[in-house]
C-alpha cells in the first residue's frame, strides 16, 4: 500500500518558505536538496518547496510492480490518470482524485 512521501506546496519564494515551515514544524532541510524539508525525528512525510508545481501529494509505492498495482488500484477507487508531459525516465505517474486534485504515485526504488 502506497503512503505519503512528500507533501509538495507550491511557494513564492523557496527560502522564505523554508525559513517558516522548518520553524512551524520542526523540520529541517535535506542534506540533499535545501528546498526539501524533513522531520528531524526522522518519521512523517516530506515537505518539498517548489516555486513552479503545483501543490500535491507525492505517494510512495516500494517498486515499479507496486506502482502499477497501486495506480490500478487507486483508478478502481475512482481516481483517474491526468494526461501528463512525463520526462525520460520518470518515475512517476500522475493520478487525480475524484475531486480533482493531482497526485503523483512514484516508484520510490528509481
């Protein structure tokens, strides 16, 4: 089953952004990339800062395999796939919910 790896909130400014959201919530910016931030007890999902995407939820499934399985399963519930410009290689898939909202299921072992 998927879980949420990162919450992805579309900001004006990444380092502004970041200055707020570490001190709201405790988190502190990966090491890897400064405009994603993580729980410093090292539990809940990601933040990522993103000037350009929109604000969405990034689902992680464990391998490729459960990535299908999971965007079959999530269409059976009533979400449907977004027709996307995917870069080479991607290593996600873009859903929308019933509602509407986009969210991405990757496949986190790429």
């Amino acid at each position: 089953m998927v879980t949420i790896g990162s919450i992805v909130l579309q900001v004006g400014d990444v380092e502004q952004a970041s200055t707020f959201w570490t001190q709201a919530l405790g988190y502190r910016p990966s090491s890897d990339n400064p405009g994603i931030l993580v729980p410093v007890a090292g539990t809940g999902p990601a933040l990522a800062l993103d000037e350009d995407d929109r604000t969405h939820l990034d689902l992680r499934a464990a391998d490729a395999e459960e990535q299908r399985t999971e965007v079959e399963r999530l269409v059976g519930l009533g979400a449907r796939q977004v027709d996307w410009t995917y870069p080479d290689n991607a290593d996600f898939v873009v859903l929308a919910d019933p509602s509407g909202n986009l969210f991405c299921v990757i496949d986190a072992s790429a």
